[in-house]
C-alpha cells in the first residue's frame, strides 16, 4: 500500500490563491481528481491526503466533497476567531465514515488536520501569537492533527506553539523547506572548481566564513530541535521542489535519507506535494527519486514511510477532548 500524505487540488477561476504569482504560471490552471486518478493508478497509490493552498474556508469545504483516492483533508479556519471550535465542529459533522449515504457508497474524505500557511505571514512569531495557540489547542481537541508550514525563519515561533499544546499532533510539512537550492551541486565542472551555487552561495553570504553553518547544518539544527518533541511527524515531501529545475545536481537524495534518520520511519511520511512538484518533476519521478533514496530501509520500514505513518496521523480516527 501506497499513500499519499500530501498533495492539492485546485481551481484558481474559483477563489483567488496569491502565492500563485508568475514564477509558477503553469501552475494556474484546474487540477482535479481526473488528473490525480491518472497518476495514482499508475504508481499504485491507494489512498491520499488532500492539502489546503488558500485561506479560504470555501476552499476546505470543496475539498470535503472530493471522491476517491482522497481519503482525508487538511483544510483551513481562522485559527484566531473567537469561535474557532464551532467552526471545526461545523467542518466536520457529517464528513467521511460518520456521513450518511446508500450503504457501499463511497463516504468520502473526512478532515483530518488542518494548515496555516505561516510561511507567509508577515510577522514570523506569528504561530506563537496567544490567539493562534488558542486556535490550535480547538484543533487539538476536536482530534485533528496541525500541519506546520514553515522555514528557518518561523522556526522558533514553530517550537514555542509545539511546546505549548503537548496534547497536539503536528506535522512538519516539506521536511521544513531545506534551502537545497544554496547547497552546492554534486557534480563540479572541474576537480577543485567551485561550482555556480558555491560562488552564488558566497556571493549572498559574504560574512559566513569556512567554519560558519551552511544551509545543510542549520537545517539539521531544526531537525533535531522538532525531532526531540515526541508530538512532532514529518513528511519527505517538496524537497525536489526545494532544491529547484537542476535539482538532479543537488544532493536530494541525502536530505530524504537525512530526514528518516532524524525521525525514524515511524515518525516520517511520504507526500508527492503534487501539482507544486511539476515545477521540476513528474509524479512518477518525485515518487521514484524518494524510493531510491530509501532503498536501504527494510520492508517494513519501508511500508511505514510509504503508507503507516500517514495512517497513523490522519487516517485511524482521533476521538476529539471534548
């Protein structure tokens, strides 16, 4: 068995998605569950996990009415209204296995989480605020995992919301965006010849000298702060994307591996982040580049990355603490 923990779906005539800017124009187009179905017969996936790419509760309510393969949503609330709770139990009444319908009838997908993208707040403490953590501790109690978004930069405010709802189940999405792309390449043109990234990377942080962090170490560092609180998953996910169009020359294949050693396979997931990922690469590849890289797991372990960890965390119903 075979799921995918993360991935969308979308239609930009049906609400606006800002991110959506000219740097990913062949992204602005409808993707439906008639795309994904192609693919995930092809590689044999079962079940997916539909993820949320606007703030918009329109956006989560489409997503609930989705078929089959998707199985579950991470959607969307305002996490800081005063009502946040009656707007979770409003989502999901009447979704996936308690919903009716003619028996053998497919349910459809239930929430299952729910996702800010807090990369693209302005204030980078935005997570901590009072009223977010408030949020997610609704979203805690309705028995819902919370998806984190973030970068270096919002990482402290990601520790100080973890540490402030024990009771949560989080989930780093993207393996916390690894700046792969200022990682120099794995080829050289020449013995002893720094490559472009080197030079650029030099260029851009003229101040690290040779024994300042890169961007491998400083990532491990966060790995390992959100790997040492037991709530906390992570899913291999858009790191082809992370490491951009020439990123067979970029040590991908590493940050995957990285990424299981830092969690264990009980604790790591797999997620195409499709359509995002055909920036770089077809569905097929970004499935098959993380199967290489995980070839040395075990069967079993193995299973867990490609299928268990994700039902653990989404799929095997979390009764809700209230």
């Amino acid at each position: 068995m075979i799921i995918d923990a993360h991935h969308h779906l979308w239609d930009p005539s049906d609400r606006p998605y800002p991110w959506m800017d000219d740097s990913v124009a062949p992204l602005r187009r409808r993707f439906d569950t008639d795309d994904l179905r192609a693919l995930t017969r092809a590689a044999g996936i079962d079940r997916t996990i539909v993820v949320q790419a606007a703030h918009d509760p329109g956006e989560t309510e489409w997503l609930l009415t989705q078929p089959a393969p998707v199985a579950g949503v991470v959607g969307w609330v305002d996490l800081t209204a005063p009502d946040v709770a009656d707007r979770l139990a409003t989502l999901t009444e009447g979704t996936g296995s308690d919903s009716a319908g003619p028996r053998g009838a497919d349910p459809g997908p239930r929430l299952v989480g729910i996702r800010h993208q807090a990369h693209d707040e302005p204030d980078p403490g935005w997570l901590a605020h009072p009223e977010v953590v408030r949020g997610v501790r609704a979203v805690a109690a309705a028995g819902l995992a919370f998806d984190l978004l973030v970068r270096s930069r919002e990482h402290a405010a990601a520790l100080a919301l973890v540490d402030a709802v024990p009771e949560g189940r989080f989930v780093l999405d993207h393996a916390g965006k690894p700046a792969i792309a200022d990682e120099p390449r794995t080829t050289r043109p020449r013995a002893g010849e720094p490559c472009a990234a080197e030079l650029r990377a030099a260029a851009a942080h003229p101040d690290r000298g040779p024994g300042d962090p890169g961007p491998a170490d400083a990532w491990r560092s966060r790995m390992r702060d959100l790997a040492a609180r037991p709530n906390v998953v992570v899913k291999a996910s858009g790191l082809l994307t992370e490491a951009g169009p020439d990123w067979r020359e970029r040590p991908v294949h590493r940050y995957i591996r990285e990424t299981v050693e830092h969690f264990g396979p009980d604790r790591t997931m797999w997620g195409s982040d499709w359509p995002v990922s055909t920036l770089v690469a077809d569905h097929a590849t970004v499935l098959a580049t993380t199967q290489a890289a995980l070839a040395d797991l075990s069967p079993t372990e193995r299973d867990t990355v490609f299928a268990g960890t994700a039902t653990r965390t989404y799929l095997v119903e979390h009764p809700s603490q209230t």
